[in-house]
C-alpha cells in the first residue's frame, strides 16, 4: 500500500503535532509547569535558539535581496526567492516561539500601541513586526503568481525596490538590538561573551550565516528535488561568507585583547570549553575551508564548511544567552522535554512549509526543456528560466 504522503513527511507531521501538543499544555498550564524557567533564569532554550537563532539563520532574506535588487549583482537571481521563503518562514517561527516563551502571550501587541521610545526591547519588537510584514509583502508575488494572479504579482514586484531597501533597514537594525539586550547586561553577562561591541558582533555573524543557510538549504532542496546543485554561484556566494567572518574573527580576538578578557578562556570549565567549541568548530574551522580554494569546487566541502558556520552562530547565540548567564545568576539551566519538544515541533513546520512551497509556488527556478537540454549552454545556466536558443539561432 503507498501512503498519500512521503515517509519525510510523515515524520515532519507527527513532530508539528507532538510540538502543537505540548504547546496547547504550556498553555493551559503555564511556563512553570513545562519548563526550567525561573525569576533568576527567565530566557531559555526558546529564546537562545527559537528566537536569538531564528533570527539570525533568517538573515538570507536580506542579504541576498540587498546583493540582488541593491547591488545589481544578477547572477544570484535563482537564490532570492529561496531566501526570502526562508525567512519568511523563520520570522513567523520565532513568532511562535515567543509567544510560547512569554509570560502573557495575548499582550504581545502592547509594544505596537505602548510605545517605550528609550527601550531597546521595544526598538527590537517594532522592527520584527515591521520586517515580517516586509517579508509578507515581498513573498506575496510568488503566492500570487502561484494562485494564477500574475497581473496582481507584477504590480507588487514594480515596488520590491523600496521593500528591500526598507528590509535591509530593519532588519540591520533588530539584529544588531538583540546584542544589545545583553550589552545592559555588564554584571550579569561572563565577559568571553559580554562587550559594548555585541551589536555589531551580532550584525556580523548574521551577515556570516545567511549566506551560509542558503546554501545549505539549497543543497537539501537539490538532494530532495534531485536537482542540479548550484555548486560555481553558491561557491561564490560563499566568498561574502568568509571575509565576513574573518572581520568577525579579528573583532572578536582584537575585543577580547583590548579588554583584558583573553586570560578567562585559560580558566578550566563550562565557559571556557563552551568558548573554544563556538570559536574553533564554528568559525577558524569553516574559514580555513572557504579559504581553501578547492572547497569552492567539491559540493561536500563547501555545503559541510557553511553546515559549520551555521553552528557557530547557533552556539554562539546560546553561549550569549544560556551559558554566560549560567554562574552569575546561580542557577544550573538545563531545558526540559517540553521545550525541546516545542523547538523540535517549529523546526519541523518550517522545513514541512518549505518543501510544500517549493512543490507548489514558483520558488525555485524553471529546469530546462529536454529541447533546451540538448543547447551547450544548457550546463552552464541549469537553472535558467527564459527558453534556451535552439543550435542554429532559430525558433524552431
């Protein structure tokens, strides 16, 4: 007997349904029946990664729109829609996981009407509102064009300029205000993480791993699809990622140097060990592979090289927000099941809206005709929506 659905789906199903459970429990129930969370450790698993990495691995939404419609750079079209799918999507996760994580979720509109101009908390929920609604609106030309509404689709792509523009802003601006939620933080905060500097250390890494989850999501999206793998534009895609992660490095080294911090990572224990697996496996590592010229040419390489930048960013975000707080505070957080089940559950339902958008929106490119197959070009530009010319120049 086939099922109506892949066994890949299947399993995205029951882990939406299992996360969709526990959050109908948390609440009914409230956060301290189904977490660790407590007065001294109020931020959790869900806001270290469902949101503070959310964010972050959503960032290919804007880097890529800025390095297409900004700086005309035409040969990473096959990559924007993508990225804007995927952002779209980690937005609306880390709505959801916010929500599970405050306190009084009906209240989350308060910041929108109960403006607190001197916070930086209320700057960081105005620009993700703002942002998710730019996403909404430059995602909206590919909803339409998939329910057949191209005339309405083409009316809104005349204005994705200023959108991007608009997208770039904000967004720059909330991903460097979650670093500086923990600059207010000086005593709190163990100084291998804490510096004046984090907004911009966050502004980096999320510049550094958007690029890097595109192509890591393109790679799946071709081995599931069993499409060609654009190996030579996301090799080159790749070059963005490595200077901007060796400026990171030397801001961060030059950071820990200047303040006098450098000698804390020679002190035995959880912080420092936490220290040297963010800074090794997720950023000298995957930056002697992107400098390594080869890696451009072996898909494997390259797709385990930013698989590595993309967990550095995830620790370093629950280094900042988990680890440095660990000792201060004088509580051991450990998250329970419900929260990784919740995690789990949103995971899932973003990687089950992607494969559903892809198969039934035009997300991703047109492969050629097997006409067009037989044109030499056909290699080059696999991808290639516009018709390929016939041999002999002809139409026919």
């Amino acid at each position: 007997m086939r099922w109506p659905i892949s066994r890949g789906r299947m399993i995205l199903l029951v882990l939406v349904a299992q996360g969709i459970l526990t959050m109908v429990y948390r609440f009914a129930r409230g956060l301290g029946s189904c977490t660790a969370l407590s007065d001294r450790f109020p931020w959790g698993l869900w806001i270290a990664f469902d949101v503070m990495a959310g964010v972050a691995l959503a960032a290919g939404g804007f880097v890529l729109a800025g390095t297409y419609y900004i700086f005309n750079l035409k040969q990473f079209r096959p990559l924007v829609k993508p990225a804007v799918l995927t952002a779209f999507l980690g937005y609306l996760m880390v709505i959801f996981g916010l929500l599970c994580d405050l306190g009084r979720p009906l209240v989350i509109w308060h910041p929108l009407v109960l403006w607190q101009e001197h916070s930086a908390m209320f700057e960081l929920s105005i620009c993700v509102s703002l942002y998710t609604t730019v996403l909404f609106l430059e995602f909206s030309p590919i909803l339409l064009e998939g329910l057949g509404k191209k005339a309405w689709a083409e009316k809104i792509h005349r204005g994705i300029i200023p959108l991007a523009i608009l997208g770039i802003v904000l967004s720059t601006m909330h991903q460097s205000s979650l670093g500086t939620l923990f600059v207010l933080m000086p005593y709190w905060l163990h100084h291998l993480w804490y510096t004046p500097l984090l907004p911009w250390l966050f502004l980096l890494t999320a510049l550094a791993v958007g690029p890097a989850m595109v192509t890591v999501e393109s790679y799946l999206c071709a081995r599931s699809l069993r499409r060609p793998f654009e190996l030579a534009l996301l090799g080159r895609l790749s070059r963005f990622t490595r200077w901007v992660l060796a400026l990171y490095l030397g801001v961060r080294c030059f950071d820990l140097w200047q303040r006098g911090s450098l000698a804390l990572a020679l002190v035995p224990g959880l912080e420092s060990a936490a220290f040297y697996l963010e800074l090794i496996s997720g950023v000298v590592v995957p930056l002697g592979l992107l400098f390594w010229p080869a890696t451009e040419k072996n898909a494997g390489r390259l797709v385990f090289a930013n698989a590595l930048v993309v967990l550095g960013v995830i620790l370093n975000r629950a280094n900042v927000a988990i680890t440095g707080l660990i000792r201060t505070k004088g509580d051991i957080y450990v998250p329970t099941l419900s929260e990784f089940s919740v995690t789990v559950g949103l995971v899932a339902l973003a990687i089950l809206g992607y494969s559903l958008a892809v198969e039934y929106l035009p997300v991703l490119q047109a492969l050629p005709t097997a006409r067009a197959e037989a044109h030499p070009a056909a290699k080059a530009y696999p991808w290639r929506e516009e018709p390929l010319p016939s041999r002999s120049g002809s139409s026919s």
